[in-house]
C-alpha cells in the first residue's frame, strides 16, 4: 500500500471551500487504497476520515482562528509544519507528499529529500488576494512550485490554465473539479422548515446567499445591491449563510441605516450536511464574485438541489454556468440588484433555470468523479 503525506495549511475542519475540499481528498485518497498521513493547523474542529491519520503540528501562538490565504501566521505556521514533517519522514518512508496551497513549497522540499513524488494541489488564484509584498513573494514561489511538482492539481480549469501558461517547464496539470460540499441530498421536511424560518409570509421570495464575507466574493456588491433590489420586488427576503459574528454585526448596521434590515436574515454557518435543505428551502441563489479564476464551490452546491441562480458575469462564474442554468448580470450593484428583482417577479424563468441544474453534478461534478480524478493524478506519477 503506498503511502502518502498529505500537507495543508487550511482549519480542518471549517466551514469554507478549502477545508471540505480536503476532507474529499482524505476520502478520496483513503477509498482508493492509499495510506495516508494528513498534517494539518491545530485550528478547526475534529472531523475524522477512515483511513486517514491526523495529526495536528503545536500551536505556540494560541491560535484560534486563521483568515482566508497567505497571512504572517499561515507562514509561521509553515515553519512548524516543516519542522513536525521532517519528523514524519524520517519516522516513515513516504512514495507521495501531497501540499495544498502554500505548503506546496514544503511539499516539493520533503519529497525530494525522502525521494518522493510531490503533489502540489492550487485551489486559489493569488490575484484574488490583495496585492503586497508577502502575495508578490508568494506567487513567486507558486510559479516555482508548479515548474518543479511531479504533478500540479487545479480545482478548476482556470487554475490548470495558470500551469499551462508557464509552458514547457510547467509540472503535468491535472484538472480534478471541486464538487458540492456535502454528499447529503436535500431533505424536503427540513428544507420546510428552514423556509419556515426564514420567510415572513407564503409571498416571499428567498434569494440565499452561500460563503464567506472575503472582497473577491463580492459581498459589497451583493449588500449595496440588496436595498434597489427591494424596491423594485418588495417580496424579495434575502438569505445570507456565512460571515463571523463581527462581520454580520457590520452588515446589519449598514443594512439598519437603509431602512431594509427585516428583509434579510443572517443564518450564520450552516454545517455542509446540512447546507442542501437550507438551499432547497429558496427560490433564488447568488454569486456575486468579482474576483479570481477559482470555481466557486457555493455553485456546485447551488447546482446540486437546481434552483435558479442569478451570477455576476466574471469568468469564476462562467467556468461552470451559462444561461441555461443562470442570469447574469454586470459586476455592479445596479445590474446585479435588477437580475435578482427581476426574476424575483417572474416564476416561469426561474422554473426553466432551475429545471437544467441538477444534471450537471449528475454527470460532472460528484463523488464519484472526484475519486477518479484524483487515482488518475497518483497513476500518472506512479508511472
């Protein structure tokens, strides 16, 4: 059985994109006959996977949270994990170390010293963060991350676009997509009573906003665009799952000063389990990124219980969606509030784009076609 060291830097377990990417992988990895040994932050909560071993590297700093991308501490931390995996590898003799995101670069480093294959899987885009120094000299060491990997993994064909663009001295890109971040199917009397809990009458219509409140989401687009879009569909009620205590506390503020802060509820974290119902209980899901060449995952989850989206037309949201299945609208909050009133008022069009969703995690964007993804990377570098 080989043996892989799987490295990420990411909270496990948190809600966001990341970390239930990773606990596919671990699954993936697991189910496929590999034993594998997952280093990771001791942050998040403990989530299990069968065949998997975690473990946690020491929290000198007292951590308890870590904000999304590279940051001071996610590169201290670094520095701990090396240390903890050298460790690892001299203990065990691994035939894969497996780094996400910036433990990419330790992952190429331990695989050549243990005469390893390395993976290095990229799950963001770096110009989605704001640009300084530590992003600059972070993407510097990206590039040279993914010219040296046995194999790059992108989550999404923009990303392996980024590998390709290096040309012939870019590592082998495999496109293994992200999928909806529960394997759990809407649950029609917990979908009624989520409804329940969020409209305030029978004529509401709900448009649910899923993820996090970082600026490449768009979210100040989406709250400027919440008051027009009340005025011209007055049984809109919107429905924001995500965001930190402090962060929701700033949205209402702004939201109290416009006079619409009973025609939104803050749902807070969802757990992914749960997410399906809560999704199936509205009318109407949102994806107002402005930023970044990264599927994001709250379509895949919108995909999967088909009802109709409304999107900005930046091309993260065009990897996986087109009219069929969405309206999109200009990058702006005028725009962006008229396609969500708009459809608000008209029932037939929001019927006929969400009659075409679900086939696409039927045939793309599942479980199953995760795990082959992912067997098929490790072959290729086993071969």
């Amino acid at each position: 059985m080989a043996r892989v060291l799987f490295i990420a830097s990411q909270p496990y377990f948190e809600w966001r994109g990341s970390p239930i990417r990773l606990r596919f992988d671990l699954m993936a990895l697991s189910q496929s006959g590999f034993d594998v040994d997952f280093l990771t932050l001791p942050i998040g909560e403990d989530r299990p996977v069968d065949g998997v071993r975690i473990v946690r590297c020491p929290n000198p700093f007292f951590a308890r949270r870590i904000a999304i991308g590279p940051s001071p501490l996610k590169l201290a931390f670094d520095c701990i994990m090396f240390v903890e995996a050298l460790f690892m590898v001299c203990r065990r003799r691994y035939d894969v170390v497996h780094g996400v995101e910036d433990c990419g670069v330790l992952a190429l480093a331990l695989a050549r010293l243990c005469r390893a294959k390395a993976v290095f899987e990229k799950h963001s885009d770096a110009g989605s963060y704001k640009r300084g120094l530590l992003i600059r000299a972070y993407s510097a060491v990206e590039r040279f991350v993914m010219r040296r990997a046995d194999a790059v993994i992108g989550t999404g064909p923009g990303l392996v676009r980024q590998v390709e663009a290096l040309g012939e001295k870019a590592a082998k890109a495999f496109c293994v997509s992200d999928i909806p971040s529960s394997l759990a199917e809407p649950d029609a009397a917990a979908a009624s009573a989520a409804r329940a809990r969020f409209a305030a009458g029978p004529g509401d219509v709900l448009a649910c906003y899923v993820g996090s409140f970082a600026s490449y989401q768009g979210i100040d687009l989406l709250f400027s665009s919440i008051p027009p879009a009340l005025e011209k569909a007055p049984n809109l009620k919107f429905v924001i799952v995500g965001g930190t205590p402090d962060e929701i506390a700033q949205r209402r503020e702004f939201l109290r000063g416009r006079g619409c802060e009973d025609r939104v509820v803050f749902a807070g974290k969802i757990p992914p389990d749960d997410l399906p119902s809560a999704l199936a209980a509205c009318d109407i899901l949102l994806s107002p990124r402005i930023q970044g060449l990264n599927t994001p995952l709250k379509l895949l989850d919108y995909l999967k219980v088909a009802r109709a989206i409304v999107a900005t037309d930046h091309p993260a949201n065009r990897l996986i969606l087109d009219e069929s299945v969405a309206r999109f609208a200009p990058p702006d909050a005028g725009s962006f509030a008229s396609a969500v009133s708009a459809l608000a008022l008209d029932g037939a069009a929001r019927a006929a784009l969400s009659s075409r969703c679900r086939h696409l995690v039927d045939e793309r964007y599942n479980f199953a076609v995760f795990k082959r993804g992912i067997a098929a990377v490790y072959t290729a570098i086993e071969a």
